[in-house]
C-alpha cells in the first residue's frame, strides 16, 4: 500500500514522560502567574523554568502543555520521534482522507463481545485533548500551528497493544482500502513497541 503524499496533514507520534492529567492543573495555576507547581513538575524544560513568577506567561495552554510533559534529556532537548524507521512516514500519512491512521481504525473496526478498551484508547489517541473530551478549552491548538489530538500514559501504551493484538475485533465490510486495517494495525503496534521499549507515553500531533 503506498503512501499518497497530496494528503493535507501529516501526523507525528511524540514521546511524553508526564500525563497530561496530570500536570493541567499546574498549568492552570501557570496561566494566572503561579509557576511553582509547573516548575516543580518539569525542571528539564529551559522554557518552563524561564517563567517569571508573578507574570502570567508568554504560551498558550497548548504550547506549556507541549512544553511540559515531553521527553527531555538533561540538558533540555527534546527526544526524537518514538518511530525513527521507514515506517514514520508511512504511520503519519496513512492513505486515506485526511491521513489519520487512528480515524481509520476506529471507522473501519468493530469491537468484539465484552471488548471496549481498543476503541476507547483509540479515541483517546486521536481526540483526548479535543475540549468535548478533556473537559477544558485551549490544550489543542497552539503558537505556530502546533495542533495536539490526544495522548496515551505509559501504561495505555501496553493496554492498546495488548488490545490490538488480542484479535477480539473486526474489520467492518465496508472498509474502503483493501488490507487498510491491518497494515493500519502493523503500523500502529510498531510504534506501540518502540514507545514500551522507551518506557514512554505517546502524544499525537498533526501538522499542516
């Protein structure tokens, strides 16, 4: 199956260390000028621990997001992409519609029996910070294009691909790309891989 490069997005699979559940609240704080917390919660980030006290900051609640729970080694540069194989491009523009591997999924499967896990993370992969999921406005499109879907702990990464790999699904009959969902699955649990190997959670970004 080849990848159709004239598809609008691109999509890209971060690893994170912090759950963002976690560490909302501090940027709440943040946003009012308290920086503390946040400091306190990610002292690897040079542009966290810039932050005046007192003086609310110069991101967007996306962007501190971003900014706070990805994977920095000691000096505050980023980690790489989870996927650094020939199979990022294919995984981040998958070829059909707008490129989104994990849409693809959830509207090509059907869940089996007593099954829910693998939609539910699905979903959350792909639109966990969407307002009508989080809860709270502002966590998905920020400074310079930056647009956050969803994101998946640590210890998702494992229940989705246990859950994917369980076979407790199936391909609905009028899936639109023969083979689609399985090379989605392939893909998909590559990446699934390489994260537990990282001991990493896995953000979802989509860029123009």
């Amino acid at each position: 199956m080849s990848t159709n490069s004239n598809l609008p997005y691109f999509h890209t699979f971060d690893p994170i260390v912090k759950d963002p559940l976690d560490i909302i609240p501090a940027i709440q704080s943040s946003l009012g000028g308290d920086h503390s917390e946040l400091k306190r919660e990610s002292p690897l980030s040079p542009d966290i621990q810039s932050l005046k006290e007192g003086f609310e900051p110069v991101f967007d609640p996306a962007t501190i997001l971003y900014l706070s729970i990805g994977e920095l080694d000691s000096e505050g540069r980023r980690g790489g992409p989870i996927d650094t194989s020939s199979g990022k491009e294919r995984l981040g523009r998958f070829p059909y519609g707008d490129g989104n591997i994990v849409t693809y999924l959830l509207e090509n499967t059907r869940e089996k029996g007593d099954m829910t896990v693998l939609h539910d993370l699905l979903s959350k992969l792909s639109a966990g910070l969407s307002e009508e999921n989080l809860g709270e406005l502002g966590f998905r499109e920020g400074f310079g294009g930056l647009f956050l879907l969803g994101w998946l702990n640590r210890e998702e990464v494992s229940e989705l691909r246990s859950a994917i790999r369980s076979g407790r699904w199936e391909v609905l009959s009028e899936e639109p790309l023969d083979g689609g969902v399985d090379y989605a699955f392939r893909l998909l649990l590559a990446m699934l891989r390489a994260a537990q190997r990282r001991r990493c959670g896995v953000l979802m970004r989509r860029h123009s």
